[in-house]
C-alpha cells in the first residue's frame, strides 16, 4: 500500500528547552547537551535472533559471544553508575542483549536501587512473566518490552526462533500486576517485514494503559543489511493510525525525550514514534551506554568506545573514573543521525552491534 499523509490534530508544541543553556557546573557536551541517560548492557547474548539486530546467519550455534571473564562484575557496574549519577545521570536502563538471561540480574537491580535515579529494564519479555515479581521486589522501577508483532506468523517472523506471542503478553500482564508501569511496548518496523502489524498492534493496545511505540528499523552495527528503502517513516505510522483512531501530539514528558508522543483523541492511550533515520534528534541527545565489558560509547552508531573496565581492573579510583568521564563527555559532539547520508559507513566498516551496546 502506499503511504499517504493525512492532516493530523497537532497541538501546539512549546519549544524544548536549549540544552546549551545548561545550568553553571553541569556536565555538558560540545554541543550543550546535558547527560542524563546512562544504558547498560548487562550480556550480549539473546533467545531471540530478530533479523534486524541478531541475525541468524550470522549469530550461528557456533558464534563467539564474550566469555564471562569479560564481563563486568555487578561490582564493577554498581561503582561505575555511581559515579555517573554523581556527574548528573538521572535514570539507567538495563538493557543486554536479553537482560534476562544474565544470572542473578536482580542482584545488580538491588545495588542500583540504592541510588537516588530511576531504574528501567528494556526486556523481548520471554522470561518476564517468570522474573516480574522478583525485580519488582529487588527496586526495579518500569519494564519496556520489544513486541515486533502481535500475530504469531509474523512475531516469529521477526524473532526467527518460533517464539510465540502469547508468552510475551503473558509477560507484559505479569509486569503490570506487580506494578512494573507504566509498561513501554516497543515495535521496531520494517517495511515489508512486519508494517502490516501497524494497526493490528495499535488495536490491541488502545485501552490497556501501556504505551505503544514504534520505532523506525535503524542501520545499527553491520550485521542486519540495513537498507533505507527498508525504512517506513515514523509519519507513515501516525499516518496509518491516525486514519482509523484519531490522534492529537502531545508534549514530551521531558527536553530531550527521543519518543513523539501522540494521544489517542477518544481518550484509549497513546502511542510513541521514535525517528532517528525521518527526523534526526542527536540536538537532544542525553545518553550515554556502558557495554557488556565495560566500553563505554558516546553513541549507539559508534565504531569504537572508552575502555574503563582497564582502568578499573588496574586500580583506577572513582576519581580517576569522574574525570575519564568528563573529559570524554565534554569531547563529545556526535550527531551522526543528523548527517546519516553523507556518513553512513561503506560497506565492511565495522560498527558496534546492538545486541552488544543495547539499543
């Protein structure tokens, strides 16, 4: 089908606040950019194997994932958080890989649940409906959960692993009975693959008080065979929606929040659109990612990160670590989404994979 823009209700928008206007003594980039985000990916290893993060051809039985000597001890992780909240970050997000599969991960919750910040989990829900309970209980705040179709043909499309859907709500329902809300249920669309799961996800949705969003197929790492043409903009999205649930846009819940939020006019919720390939917000970027051993990347398209695992494992202080932070944040000026078409990398440029540096 084609793809028509229809007129959308927009409300008036304030504008966001400049960044570069920081107050004195916050830590900000080279273009004004304040961190408040920091990610980390607890495991690179995943159930699933989604064709446009972990394909099956090429993360096969015999693929080599990071042993675990690697990886950074919970130890490490809650001393490294520390001294980022101290330095101005405001919510951490687990992310992995699967989250889920790194053993005991409510104990990590529980050492960063001491921390005066916000504690997410983004989670592809196949263990969820087990492990709900237990990360509530160890501090956990909200649960967002990968959801790439709501009929089965096409959710195994995606996850290439035969997992069914029924299982990830099974999850999702878990999460909101032991209060781990509001969940975020996020779809990442490619065109030709699962689009037509658009309106069905949207109707399922409506009324349940979770937040759909979708989130445009993006040229992360260099496995997936990102093609642009492969890309349904974000406005097609809210377009289709739109023509049988009418929206309104709302305003983001805070400057800098990557998701255009829209409400349902008739009052069933709303839904997100994240459009990092459409409508570029690196002006606005407040993240930050730790990766599973400890490298950690100013940017999810980057091809190299700070190593500060070494600088822990040979017995850096957390003052050394404030300051190789700082240093690298006031460095930063990445905008890559901003100039995608002129720098996408040719082909065989080896970028950081999303099931290693988390999405």
């Amino acid at each position: 089908m084609t793809d028509r823009i229809i007129p959308i209700i927009r409300a008036s928008l304030p504008p966001a606040r400049d960044l570069a206007a920081a107050p004195e003594g916050d830590l900000v980039d080279r273009r004004g950019r304040r961190v408040r985000d920091l990610r980390i990916s607890v495991t690179d290893r995943c159930n699933f194997r989604c064709v446009y993060c972990m394909p099956k051809e090429v993360f096969t039985d015999n693929y080599a994932f990071l042993p675990r000597a690697s990886l950074l001890s919970f130890e490490e992780i809650e001393r490294i958080a520390r001294v980022f909240v101290d330095l101005g970050v405001e919510k951490i997000r687990i992310t992995g890989g699967e989250p889920l599969l790194r053993r005991h991960i409510e104990s990590l919750i529980e050492r960063l649940a001491r921390l005066p910040v916000e504690i997410t989990l983004t989670t592809n829900g196949s263990l969820l409906a087990k492990k709900a309970r237990t990360l509530k209980d160890a501090g956990l705040h909200r649960v967002t959960v990968s959801l790439d179709g709501i009929e089965d043909a096409a959710f195994k499309r995606m996850n290439d692993v035969d997992y069914a859907v029924g299982d990830v709500l099974d999850g999702i329902a878990a999460a909101a009975a032991v209060g781990l809300a509001p969940i975020k249920v996020n779809c990442v669309v490619k065109r030709g693959a699962n689009d037509d799961q658009v309106l069905p996800l949207a109707r399922h949705f409506r009324h349940s008080g979770h937040i759909l969003r979708f989130i445009e197929y993006m040229d992360v790492g260099s496995s997936n065979g990102w093609r642009m043409d492969e890309v349904l903009p974000s406005a097609a999205v809210v377009a289709r929606i739109g023509a049988e649930f009418p929206l309104a846009a709302i305003d983001p819940n805070y400057s800098g929040e990557v998701a255009e939020r829209w409400r349902y006019v008739d009052g069933g919720g709303e839904i997100g659109v994240i459009s990092s390939v459409t409508q570029a917000f690196c002006s606005t970027c407040t993240r930050i990612r730790l990766s599973t051993e400890g490298l950690l990347y100013t940017c999810l398209f980057a091809q190299s990160g700070h190593d500060l695992r070494a600088l822990l494992r040979r017995g850096g202080g957390d003052e050394a670590l404030r300051r190789e932070f700082a240093a690298l944040w006031r460095g930063r000026d990445d905008r890559y989404s901003e100039i995608r078409s002129a720098a996408t990398p040719k082909p065989g440029t080896k970028k950081i994979e999303m099931s290693y540096i988390g999405g």
